[in-house]
C-alpha cells in the first residue's frame, strides 16, 4: 500500500505532531514497511489453531495470604530522619505555583 503526504499529515493530526522535509519522508517510509509487515501476517495460515492465552503451561503455586504483623508503626518511624505524631516528614515535592 502506497502511502501519500495527505496520509500522513492526516495521521500527524490525529496524533498532535507535525513532520516537515526528511522527517516526514521517513515516517512515510516506516508507515510503509509496518502496513507491509501487517500483510504479511495476513498470509500466515492459522485456521485450527487455538488462541495463545498463556505463554506457558506453568501453573502458578501459590502461598496462603496470611497477613500478618512485620513490625509496627512505631518501630518504622524509628528510623525515620523526621517524624510528626504518626507520620513520616518529608520535604515539601510540589509547588504551588
């Protein structure tokens, strides 16, 4: 499938980006090769030939989700550089601007 400049700004549309010069030339070309590539798939025979759900026949084992106490909340803040009350202090990340 031939793919023109009107396609591919149409494309550069719908995706917020702008090609001029080489960089569209390119894209034209990677488009090319990909529409290429997806056909031929379509020529690779898969009737009778179940859907891949898994990658493998593995079955996942398992534990038991037990929840338990690893330590508690005063001992994490222990060794925290700041603490207030029952929170960790850290500096302040956003502004507000």
């Amino acid at each position: 499938m031939k793919i023109t400049e009107e396609t591919v700004d149409h494309i550069a549309h719908l995706a917020r980006l702008e090609f001029e010069g080489e960089a569209k030339d390119a894209i034209r070309g990677d488009i090319e090769r990909i529409i290429t590539f997806i056909d031929k798939l379509k020529e690779v025979e898969t009737e009778n030939v179940e859907p891949l759900i898994f990658m493998s026949d593995e079955v996942n084992r398992l534990r038991e989700d037990i929840a338990v106490d690893s330590i508690t909340q005063e001992q994490a803040l222990k060794n925290a550089p700041q603490s207030d009350s029952d929170y960790f202090r850290i500096p302040k990340v956003l502004d507000k601007s």
